[in-house]
C-alpha cells in the first residue's frame, strides 16, 4: 500500500537544480527568474491508507484527516452501463440515480433528502460506463445518521415507481435538448464515429431505449452487481480507523456475501480510415472540430512516453496547439489534443478547437500539419525538458488531499493495476527521450487514418470539406418513439 | 476483519487550531472565539504602496496557492470599450519588459508602429462605404509586416513557461462583473518565484501579440454566442439594467472589441492596477515572516497610485416588469431576476437564507415544486447575488420535455407569494443555517477556496473575518426578515424576466 517517498524527493530536489542552459530564454537579455535558487522541497508525508477486508468480502480502504470535523466516504461497485442491454440504454443510469432518490425498505426517498439537508449532509449513487459510485459526506457530528441512511441506499433500495417516472421525464427532456449546444453535439457524435453508433462506449439514450425501461429492469440490474464482495469504500476524515472500521462492519453487517458473475467487456474493434464527416448547424458561427482514432490503454509501456508527448502536443498551455493555433495564429480560444489511454479499453486520440466558421478548414489543416510533425521528427531538448519538468515538479499536487489519494489506490485496485502506479508513471516519465516520443508517435498515432468531424455552417467555411475527402453528412434528427 | 499496516500520522501540528475553530463552528456558538483562533495562522500586511496582503498558514502539503484580487472588472467599462477588463487579463499574461522578449527596446517600437497603423485602419473602416479599400488592403499589408517585425523579439508563452516548469497547477485567470483574479498553486519552494513574476507583471507588463490574443478573445465572445444559455442572458441582462453598467457582458461586444487597442489597454491598467486596488492572498505551507520580506523585496518599489473611484450610477427603480423572449432553435429556459442590494448591505444575509430555502438541494420549495412533485421542470437554480453594487438575485428554471416556461414561471410566482403570506418553517431556517455552516468547513479544506474567499471578503467587504462573520449574521436571521424581504424586493414591479421560446429553423423543423 505504501508509496515509496524517497525517489519523490529526489527528483524534486533535482529539478530545483535543473541548469539554465535548457532554458530559451537564457539569453543576455535573460530574464532574473533564471537566477532563482529554490531550497529543497519540504517532505510529502504520504499517508498510509489502512485497507481491511470485511467478512462479507467488502474492502475498504481507510485514511484519517483531522484537519476539519469532516467524514467522506466513496464507494466503487463493479458495474456499468457496458452491461445494459442495447434496447434499453439508460438502464444503469437510471438505477444509478433512482437507488438514491427512490428510497430504501425503511424510508421514502423524500425522507432521506429530509434527513440529510437537515445535517447538510449528501449522499449521492450513481452508475458510469465502467463503475458504480457511492459517496457520502458528512459533518463528523451527524456520522451515524448519515451512514445508516447511507448503507441503507446501497443495501435496500426499492426503486420506487413514480421516481422511477421522474428519472424517465429527466432523460426524456435530456433527449429532445441534445441538440442545443453544439460541444454536446460534437462529442457524442464524435465519439460514435471512432467506437460505433452500437458501441457500448458511444451509444446514447433514444426515446425507444428509455421507454423500455421498466422498475423491474432496476430491481434485477442493482441484484446483480450490488453485493458486498463486489464494493470497495474508501472514507477518509476525522476518525479513528479501527473504530471507524468497526462502525463500517456494523452497518453492513446485514449485507450478505453472493455470487456476482460479471459478464464479458464489450470488444472495441477498430479499423483506422480517413473520413470527413459533417454535421449542419445552422445557429452557431463557429466550426465545432473534432478529428482523431482509437488510442490505448494505460497498460501498454508506451504510455508513458504517450503522457509526455500529449504534454508536447496539446495538453497544456506550453502546448504546440496552444501556441500555433490559438497565441500564434489567434484562430481559437480552445484547442486541444490529447492521447486518451483508459484503465480497461482503448480510448481515443482526439485533436480539435472551435473557430469561426470563415477560418474552419485552414484551422482543420494547421491541427492535422501539428499531429504530422509529432511523427515526423523529434520533439527538441527544450519542449522535452519543459514536459517532463513540469510533470515531476507538479507531482506532488498529487498527494494534497487525502480523499485524492485514497481515490487513486481504489481506481487502481479496482482496474487492477498495481498499488503504486503512479510511483511507476513517475519513474519511466524521468526516463523519457526524444526518440521515445517520435517512436510511440509513430506507433500509435496515424495522421492520414483520422476520422474528421465539423458542426457548424459548411457553407460560411473558407473552403468546402470536399478538399479534405469525400465527405459524409450526419443526421442528427432525433428519432421519435417507436409506434 | 483483517489488518493491514497502519503508519506515521499525517502531520498536524499548527493545524490544531484550525481544528478547534471549526470543531466549534459546528456546533451551534458564536464565532467570535472562533475567529480568535483562525486569526493566530492569519497575518495581514500592507506594504506603504498600499498592497495589501494576507498570509495563512495550513501546513498539510508541501503546496502554496496564492490569489490576487483586482478590484476592476466590466462594471469599470464605458460604452464603446466594453470587455477591456476581460482583454487585459489575457494580456496579463504576455510577459513583461524582460519575460517574453528577447530584445524590449526594439519590440516597443515595432508594437507602436503597429498601434499608430491600427488606428489608421480604424479610421479609414469608420467611413463605412466611402472606405478606399485599396488603401485599406496596403494598411493592412503594412500592419501585418509590422506585425511579424515584432515577432521576431517575442520569446512565445514564456511566462506560461515558467509556471509550468516550476510545477504549477490551476494556473488561470478570470473576469467578472466585478473584479479580475489571477490565480495559481505551486510546490512551496517556488514561492520566491511567484513574488518575481507576479510584481513585474504588475509593475511592468508588455502587452505584446495583443491584436492576436483580440482575436482569440473574439473566439470566445463567438463560444457564448453559440450557446443557448449565454445568449438568454445577454439580453437578459441587457434589459434588467438601464442606467447601471451590470448591463454589460463581461466579454464585451463584438464591434468593441474589434477596435479596441492596446494604447487603450495600457491607459486602463495604469488606471486600474494601482497596488491599492489589488488585494493577495497566500494560503499554504508558508512561514508569514518570509512571505513578508519577499513581498517587501519584490513588490514594494511598484509606484502608488489613488484608489480608482467607484462607479457612480445608480440603477433607478423599475416601473413595471421587464420581459424578453428570445426566439431561438433551443429548447426553453427560464430567467427570472428581481434587483436586490449589493453585498454589503445589512440585509445580505437574508438573501442568503431566502436562496437556501427556495433553491439548494432536493428539499429547497422550488425543486420540490417545480421537479419533484409537479414534474414540470429538469431543474432549478438560484442565484442570490454577491456583488459590490446593487445586483440580481435569479432564479432559473429548464422546462421539462412537453412543459412551458409559463407553467415554471407560474409555479415560482406562487411559490414567492406564499413567502409573503405564511412564515417560513423553523426547520427550514435551522437546514439553511446549518448548510451555511457546514459549507464553510468544507471550503476550509482548500487552500485555492481559502485564498479566493479571504481575497473576496477583504476586498469587497472590507475585512477577511467577514468570512466568519457571515455565519453571526446568518444565525441571526428570522422567519420575519424573510418575509419583509419578499415583500419589499420580490415583486412583480421589480422583476426582469428572460425566456426562450423555441424556433426551428428550417432545416431543423
């Protein structure tokens, strides 16, 4: 469980005496940071998170902070919306908000909110693509009222019909809205081209799929996952862990051990290709721009050149896309590319901005020459330097809260990537050359397969997207109800 | 069970007294001696240029965030330059005579080159038709030539550079109504560092590549006007205001900032960049004395400068309801705003309360009425209005699928009225007072929350305690206040109303 601290430290100590010769501006105008001498940098004492295995097999991971009389608590269930049928998408959302708000054997869902905003406390569920959440957070006064309606959530709820209802008007609503602002557009669309409109990774709620789902579907999607041995609860705050443990145990003491059978994660096939695809908007000034492939695992030893390279490429203010395309060029107030590793899929590599619609194709072709270069040829000493600086020196931003570091441990318990992760990013970070980032950008990054994407007025664009490729419009009528 | 190590406890030694106040805080007690102990890990300092400074100490992670407060925002703005304060602040981070450049003297004369053609440019555009286009093109022509002669001195995002180098994160800036704040954290050794850049930059910044970051701002006027919502309250706040400038957007209009110019931008920092109207605050594993010394070494030679005066107009009272429609392809919002007092004003706290209780959380009376029990809404928020002058408390509502603005706005209507006939709940006012309480723990938990919310409440409200002080004075407010305050403010009279009402367009219906 424990992180190494030493190596931590020295490479803090280190990078405070990175020499001035890598620094552009060390010039003879050079500026008087660069005669800055930063004294070591005081310790990081990592907390060691206590993890305790319960007898109906639920593990928890503990932390004390008696900084403030608070109490937090974070539950990951295994679970997701990859595991809902295809006819009725919206399933793991709506059990995940409806397990919350429809109350329990013993409450009412009204009554739980009553309870809680009486000691301004919450307690929030709800279910993602890949995990389950619960979290809870409370005065350390009220710990014992919160916890029980908070045990009582995750162990009975009863999925009560006319919040069932509500749940469905709030994603019918969300339905006939999807189209209002052009982000939400570009990203879902964006997202179905790269996975399949089918995929569990990009699919998203119709009229059809919602209509489907009825307080049954709930009941049987919570039985089948939500079992003690199948959740990790982190709590950190102003407690003592043994007798926290003990509280913990206690409130869960009903929750029976059962035999949970998870069943197989969906397959990402992917084929890279070049498309040029279009979606009309006739509101916005402004070309929404989207374009990239499949990207990786965080798994795969080359992720850690890939965190370097994205760093170089479009993942911070010092980025190339920063510079060229928004200081240099003016052309957008945000732009971005970034590598998506996932903890247990691939994820995506997506390069985009929003321009006005007048710059939209010459902005489509600056980013694409941007992504060409990473694989053309080395990055410089400098932009390397700047990258793996910033990541060591910012790094111990990553143990400045308790809740941050018992939530990482869960993710990689949970992902089953091993404990110290992090230790291990930071380590082959340092390790990084400028043949590593040209190597993996080459191996994973392909500038002539990207998928492209623009929402906006075609018409109002300096050139047509046919000089781009052959392109494809998107319908993105919303389909009514099935008769 | 079974138990796994169990280690070295995180230190807590100087948190202590933090531990103490908020251990009282959350039980019911007046905050006075609560305050008392907050105040040994606070230190405030004034350098004689007037910058004011406040120190706290919280030594849980070897990090510091530090907050500066400019106490300008487009409230500051006149006609014609609207959205400069926002423009300024992205300037602000273009470096200074000796970051960013690799040979100032030369740069200066190219920028002013650039200047004196984009007035020209100006001028000749102003003539509309009767413009000699052939004149303009070589302008422009001779523009951008000046242009990339002072590029070639610019050393690009060197400040961003630096920052990020030393290990920065949350490093941002940004503009409101009322004040610009420039915001980062950084390992606690690098607090020197922070004390070099941040007093050039405000000593000396060189407002270079600035008709390139125009642009880029132009781009992100064009980011709200592409969204339903921001185009609501535009015009919203367009017409809840006549005389006073809170009818501005903060980004400013297209056509100004177009034809602003950097002369402009600097005369306005002169202005409003006195060490007087900025307020910093440092919150983190810091030692006070140092932070002191630094300060006195790094921003003490920045010359004074008078207090900016306050905006004068006063918004005059509004004769009748106010109401726009805005005809768009987007499903319908709902934004209702009654003008309320500034901040400061005594009765502030009774805003406070009066939001709780109508609009936070599952149990707040709208949510219950307009979401959960009438079905007729996805959501509702409350605004209740922090400004330094008289403001807005907003109240918005998204109709459900199949549900008008009308039905939401009826329900609201009904909802107020019921405040001005029966009492609120005592449980009611007890949840608001407990929430408010329980809140500000929870913000004492982060250093950049801290460092915002003693910047603001020093700033604006003239002392840092009233971050305390507030929770005295919300503890004091009673079902009776409520209602006088619905009354006096919550009236039909005193209300601007802002609504979508859908529009396909053609390829869209």
């Amino acid at each position: 469980m424990k992180i190494k601290k030493t190596c931590l430290i020295t490479a803090i100590v280190l990078l405070a005496l990175w020499p001035c010769f890598i620094l552009p501006s060390c010039s003879p105008q050079a500026a008087q940071y660069t005669k800055l001498k930063y004294t070591r940098l005081g310790d990081i004492e990592i907390p060691d998170v206590e993890k305790v295995t319960l007898a109906n097999g639920m593990l928890l991971f503990l932390v004390e902070d008696h900084e403030l009389p608070l109490i937090t608590m974070s539950a990951m269930i295994r679970t997701g919306s990859i595991y809902e049928p295809t006819e009725k998408v919206g399933l793991a959302d709506i059990t995940g908000t409806v397990m919350r708000t429809g109350g329990t054997t013993s409450r009412t869902g009204d009554e739980i909110d009553e309870q809680l905003e009486q000691i301004a406390a919450s307690v929030e569920t709800g279910i993602g693509l890949n995990s389950g959440r619960a979290s809870m957070s409370v005065l350390k006064e009220d710990l014992d009222t919160a916890l029980d309606i908070f045990a009582d959530v995750l162990m009975n709820p009863v999925f009560a019909e006319e919040k069932v209802e509500l749940a469905k008007i709030q994603h019918r609503s969300a339905i006939a809205r999807r189209n209002d602002h052009p982000s939400s557009i570009t990203w879902r669309e964006f997202w179905k081209l790269i996975y399949g409109p089918e995929s569990p990774y990009a699919r998203h709620t119709e009229y059809a799929t919602i209509d489907k789902i009825a307080r049954n579907d709930l009941i049987k999607f919570h039985k089948k996952f939500f079992h003690p041995n199948n959740v990790m609860l982190g709590i950190w705050g102003d407690f003592d862990t043994r007798e926290m443990a003990e509280k913990i145990e206690e409130a869960f003491e009903d929750w029976q051990k059962a035999d949970v059978q998870l069943p197989e994660k969906p397959e990402v096939e992917y084929h890279f290709r070049q498309t040029v695809n279009v979606i009309h908007k006739d509101d916005i000034n402004q070309a929404y721009i989207c374009m990239g492939h499949i990207g990786g695992m965080m798994n795969d030893p080359d992720y850690f050149a890939l965190v370097v390279m994205n760093r170089i490429l479009g993942g911070s203010f010092t980025s190339r896309l920063f510079k060229n395309i928004r200081s240099r060029q003016g052309l957008a107030y945000s732009v971005y590319g970034y590598y998506d590793a996932e903890y247990d899929y691939p994820g995506v590599f997506y390069v985009g901005c929003q321009t006005k619609s007048e710059s939209a194709v010459h902005a489509i072709r600056a980013m694409i020459r941007e992504v060409q270069m990473m694989t053309e040829s080395e990055v410089t000493d400098e932009e390397l330097a700047l990258a793996k600086e910033s990541f060591l020196n910012s790094f111990v931003f990553s143990f400045d809260s308790k809740g941050e570091i018992v939530r990482r441990l869960m993710t990689y318990e949970y992902f089953g990537y091993p404990a110290d992760f992090l230790q291990k990013i930071k380590d082959n970070v340092e390790k990084v050359t400028k043949d590593d980032v040209l190597r993996v950008a080459r191996k994973h990054i392909q500038p002539d397969a990207m998928q492209i994407l623009a929402v906006g007025r075609p018409d109002d664009f300096d050139e047509p997207m046919s000089v781009l490729g052959p392109v494809r419009g998107i319908d993105i009528i919303i389909p009514g109800p099935e008769e | 069970m079974m138990w796994k190590m169990r280690e070295a406890r995180v230190l807590i030694i100087g948190l202590m007294s933090l531990f103490s106040v908020v251990g009282v805080l959350a039980t019911r007690c007046a905050t006075a001696q609560d305050l008392a102990e907050f105040e040994k890990r606070m230190t405030k300092f004034t350098l004689d240029n007037g910058l004011n400074f406040l120190v706290l100490k919280r030594h849980e992670a070897p990090v510091v965030s530090f907050h500066i407060y400019a106490d300008v925002g487009s409230v500051d703005e006149v006609k014609g330059i609207t959205g400069l304060a926002h423009l300024f602040e992205h300037m602000a981070f273009k470096g200074t005579r000796t970051v960013g450049t690799k040979k100032y003297k030369a740069e200066a004369k190219a920028m002013a080159k650039m200047d004196q053609l984009f007035e020209v440019i100006k001028e000749e555009k102003r003539k509309g038709g009767q413009a000699d286009k052939e004149k303009l093109q070589q302008l422009q022509e001779h523009f951008e030539k000046a242009q990339q002669e002072a590029q070639k001195y610019i050393v690009h995002d060197e400040y961003e550079e630096v920052y990020t180098r030393a290990g920065s994160t949350g490093f941002n800036a940004y503009t409101s109504e009322d004040a610009t704040q420039y915001i980062v954290s950084l390992p606690s050794n690098k607090v020197e560092l922070w004390m070099l850049l941040e007093s050039d930059r405000f000593a000396n910044p060189v407002l270079r590549e600035f008709y390139k970051e125009r642009d880029v701002v132009t781009e992100e006027r064009r980011l709200g006007e592409n969204s339903p919502h921001r185009r609501l309250y535009e015009e919203f706040q367009a017409i809840a205001f006549k005389a006073h400038p809170y009818s501005e957007p903060v980004i400013g209009h297209m056509s100004d900032i177009r034809t602003l110019t950097r002369p402009e931008a600097e005369a306005f920092f002169k202005k409003y960049y006195a060490p007087s109207n900025l307020t910093v605050a440092i919150v983190g594993d810091v030692e006070p004395q140092k932070i002191r010394g630094l300060a006195e070494k790094y921003f003490s030679h920045i010359k004074s400068g008078p207090k900016p005066e306050r905006v004068e107009t006063v918004e005059p009272p509004q004769l009748g309801e106010r109401r726009v429609i805005i005809e768009d392809p987007s499903q319908p919002r709902l934004l209702i705003g009654y003008h309320r007092p500034s901040v400061t004003h005594p009765d502030h706290a009774i805003f406070e309360a009066i939001a709780e209780i109508i609009g936070v959380g599952r149990t707040s009376r709208l949510y219950k009425s307009l979401v959960k029990d009438k079905r007729i809404a996805v959501s509702t928020y409350t605004y209740r209005g922090r400004e330094k002058y008289p403001t807005l408390f907003i109240i918005s509502a998204v109709p459900a699928k199949g549900h008008t603005s009308q039905e939401c706005e009826d329900v609201i209507y009904a909802e107020i009225e019921r405040l001005k006939t029966e009492l609120v709940l005592p449980e009611e006012l007890d949840k608001a007072k407990k929430r408010t309480r329980a809140s500000l723990i929870r913000q004492l938990a982060s250093n950049r929350g801290l460092a915002s919310q003693l910047t603001f409440y020093e700033a604006v409200t003239g002392n840092w305690r009233n971050l305390f002080n507030q929770l005295d004075m919300i503890e004091h407010v009673t079902a009776e206040d409520i209602q006088r305050i619905v009354k006096e403010y919550f009236t039909r009279k005193n209300r601007t109303v802002g609504l979508i009402e859908t529009v396909l367009t053609e390829n869209e219906s």
